[in-house]
C-alpha cells in the first residue's frame, strides 16, 4: 500500500505541474485571445494547484516520501494562497502604490513555477533510485 501511495505522489506531481503549465496557458490566453478564459484560470484549474498538493502532501507522508518533497509540494499549495492574496488591492477600490502590490501577482507566478520545476526535479530523482 504504501508503494501505491509512493507512485500515486510521483504521479501526481507530474499532474501538479501540468496544471501549473496550464495555468499559465489560461493566463495567456485571457490576455491575448478571449476575456473568457480567466474564468478557467481563476475557477477551475486554480483549486486544483492549491488543493492537489495538499492531498499529495498526505500521500507522500503515509507513503514515506522524503520530507524536503512533500515540503516543496506544500509550498506550491502556500504560493497558490499568496496568488489570491495578492490580487486584494486590485479589487478593492482604490488606486496608487496599493494596486500596485497585484504586480506582483506575476514574480509570484514564476516563483511558483521554478518551485514546481524544482519539486519534479526532485521527485524523478528519488523515484529513480533503487528501492
């Protein structure tokens, strides 16, 4: 069982960076093509970054993964929050140095990103030593 839990951790970190690169093709998408797909990218595939890598988080501790792992999988969890936080002084009705703290809605982004690289890095090097 907890070799399942091991696999099922490897895979769905494959699946959390799928997401991750999706996000950003909503992103795009929402700029340069259709309004529309911010919807998606806000809705849809946003819980499933912040929530995939929490139940990872449980996997990877009842399948023994190492700690640094299930710790860079939470991180994409904590980051995805701090996406939504970030856009408050966007929404709210002001104007100034406030809204421009939602700049950084996009450092963020590429933070998340390079965390997740680094977390599938990680992962397909532990998966690939011998057990």
């Amino acid at each position: 069982m907890k070799d399942t839990a091991r696999r099922a951790f490897v895979w769905g970190t494959y699946v959390v960076a799928a997401a991750v690169v999706v996000q950003f093709l909503l992103a795009g998408l929402g700029i340069f093509a259709d309004s529309y797909f911010f919807f998606f990218h806000a809705v849809v595939n946003a819980p499933i970054i912040a929530l995939l890598p929490l139940a990872l988080v449980l996997v990877g501790w009842y399948g023994g993964v190492p700690i640094r792992l299930r710790w860079l999988m939470a991180a994409i969890f904590g980051l995805t929050v701090l996406q939504s936080l970030l856009l408050v002084p966007y929404h709210m009705p002001s104007s100034g140095a406030l809204r421009y703290i939602s700049g950084l809605h996009v450092v963020n982004a590429l933070f998340l990103f390079w965390v997740t690289l680094q977390l599938l890095d990680r992962t397909r090097a532990w998966a690939a030593k011998p057990a």
